[in-house]
C-alpha cells in the first residue's frame, strides 16, 4: 500500500498528464457526466469488440481528482469485459486513489465511475 504522499503525487501525476484522454472518433458509446455541485464534467466516449471494452477516452473539466480519477479508470478498464467491468466499485474506485477524501470530493472521484457504469448498463441491456 503506498502512502498519501506518493499517493498525491500519483494523483497530480494523471491530472497534468492524464492517460486516455481525448475522444474516440465514432464511438458505440457515450455519454456526459455533470457535478452540478461544483461543476466538474467527464465525457466518456468507448469502444467495444464483442464483450471487451477495447478502447475508452476521456475529455472534461474541473479538479485534479474528478480528472486523475478519470484517467485512471480508463487505465483499469480498458481491456476488461463487460462482466468484469460491473464488478467494479464505488470502493474500489476510492481505494484506487489511496487518500482520504470528504463527501463532496468522493462526488468527483466518482464522476467517471459513474458515466462508465451508465454505459456499462446500457450495453448489457
């Protein structure tokens, strides 16, 4: 387990050089996610071959963690199934960060979760 000192800077890391970021040119999927609460958004678009998300891409605005965090998801995801993707927690999402965070800032952490899970539901219909 890492400290929350390497953990920051991890999470500092993704926000200046996020991975995965831009949009996927005729995508299957996608979708906007908003904060109203502090106005971060994420918009995810992805691709699928059969039942592997084969590529997923990320564009938005706001904080170092709703960004980081996004990043980081689709560093997790990309090349998992569908199954395997539902499977994933708010907690795990959490975890992955590796520092405490207050309410408000777990809404910004899970931003991209969230949008990723909507997509995820849609596919399984």
């Amino acid at each position: 387990m890492r400290d929350e000192d390497e953990a920051i800077e991890i999470i500092l890391d993704h926000y200046r050089s996020p991975h995965n970021y831009g949009e996927i040119e005729s995508p299957d999927d996608q979708i906007l996610e908003y904060n109203p609460v502090c106005g971060d958004a994420v918009r995810l678009t992805v691709r699928f071959q059969g039942d592997v998300l084969s590529d997923i891409k990320f564009v938005g605005r706001g904080c170092s963690i709703s960004q980081a965090s996004a990043s980081i998801l689709t560093d997790t995801v990309k090349g998992k199934t569908v199954s395997e993707i539902s499977r994933i927690t708010e907690e795990d999402i959490l975890r992955n960060l590796g520092v405490s965070l207050g309410p408000n800032r777990e809404k910004c952490a899970l931003l991209a979760y969230n949008a990723l899970q909507k997509i995820i539901r849609r596919r399984k219909g």
